[in-house]
C-alpha cells in the first residue's frame, strides 16, 4: 500500500476496497476495544466534522467511548491553555487528572547524568511484565516483575506473579487435590479429638514430602492414595 502516491483514492470518493482482504476479514484484525474506538471515531467526524473545534471533538469522542476520566500531561509553557482545558472537560462532566512536565522539579542535566553513570556502571534496566513499568534489576536475580505495588493492589508485581505461577504449577498437579482431600479429613478429626496435634503434624510432614515425591513422578497417585489411607490403620474410612 502507497496511499501517498494514489491518483484517484477512489476509497474516499467511491467506496472502493483497495486491500485483498473483505471487510469482515479487516474487522477480524482488531478487538472489540480497537473496533469500539474507531466507532466512535467515526461518530464524531461524520457529525461534527466543521462544526466543532478540537476540544470539543475530543469531549464528544470521550463521551461516545463512556470515558468517565481525562487525563492531561502539558508543557509548562502551555500552563494557561492546560487550564482552560482542564476547565472545560471538568464543566462537560468529566473527572481530569492533570501534570506538567516539571512535576518532580529534576534538573535535566541532572536526570542525563545520573542515567549516563547507570549506564556506565551496567546497571540493569527491565520492563515489568504485570505494571509495565521499568525497574532496576538487584544483583542477579533474574526477574521479570517489579517490588513495587501497582495502584489498587496490596501485594509486589512479583508476590503477584509468584502466586499466579505457583496456581497454574499446581492446576495439573493430580497430588494436590489428593493432599488437600486427606489434610481436610485429618484436620476434622483433630477437632474433634480423635487424632492429637502432634500425630497431624508428624502426618503433615510425611505428606507434603509424598506430594512432592507424587508431582515428581517417583510415586503414582495410587500409590499417594495408598500411603494416606495406610497411614492411621486404626482410623477406618466410613464406607461411602
């Protein structure tokens, strides 16, 4: 495609599809979020095209989106006309969120010199992959997520994705299931003091240790099964 050099643009004049794909083929390219957007687009240029000014093209395509938020980043040397702004999306309903380019007051020459030693000194950048933002990487620990806490959570980046791995490592662990099953049945029963605590937690030992031997394939869960209803021989299972 070399819409640049195109005589004619026939697709603007005459509707004229100038891709090897259908239109429904092209729809299938984007999500419904991409499709959302570019309906709304749409709304707003073919209603208002010479009619509004930019500003209020933008307000109009926030509302069409149901954007409840704006957000506003500015040069300070655009300060006035970000108020104005501001004022405007704020009296068309919307919250608006703003910041200057100056926010943390850093000297430039300070920011490139600090980031010229880091370099120098082979620190270690990386892109999380939970917030998306950057952060240094400690040592040599090999990470791919952050220590900070994203807005809105109460755990890291990476006590999040630990957690997240560790759910998925055991969602096709058939001894897992087979653990909690026992460990449920055996804690009911020191409730109501037919085993003693001490005899659960010998037995816990032993279990986890099972489990694991169960996950690494040198046990069958036959056998996992065996060994947790062999364990208390004096205890019989109630027939079911």
């Amino acid at each position: 495609m070399n819409c640049a050099f195109c005589p004619h643009h026939k697709c603007y004049t005459e509707g004229q599809n100038c891709t090897k794909y259908s239109h429904e083929e092209v729809c299938g390219f984007y999500s419904e979020d991409d499709r959302g957007m570019m309906r709304a687009s749409s709304a707003t240029e073919s209603r208002n095209y010479m009619k509004m000014t930019r500003l209020e093209e933008s307000a109009f395509f926030a509302k069409e989106l149901g954007v409840k938020k704006i957000g506003i980043a500015f040069c300070i040397g655009l300060a006035n006309e970000a108020h104005f702004c501001a004022q405007y999306f704020k009296n068309q309903g919307f919250a608006v969120e703003s910041v200057c380019c100056k926010v943390c007051s850093v000297d430039k020459d300070m920011l490139e010199l600090e980031l010229t030693k880091m370099l120098e000194q082979n620190v270690r950048f990386r892109k999380c992959k939970r917030c998306g933002k950057y952060f240094i990487m400690k040592g040599n620990y090999d990470t791919h997520y952050c220590d900070r806490i994203a807005e809105g959570e109460t755990r890291t980046c990476q006590q999040l994705a630990a957690l997240e791995n560790y759910k998925a490592k055991i969602a096709d662990n058939k001894a897992v299931p087979i653990y909690n099953k026992y460990y449920k049945r055996y804690a009911a029963r020191v409730r109501v003091h037919q085993l003693k605590e001490d005899e659960f937690n010998k037995w816990r030992y032993q279990a986890i240790t099972k489990r694991d031997e169960c996950y690494d394939g040198k046990i069958t869960p036959e056998e996992y099964i065996e060994w947790m209803e062999a364990y208390f021989p004096n205890r019989k299972r109630k027939s079911e």
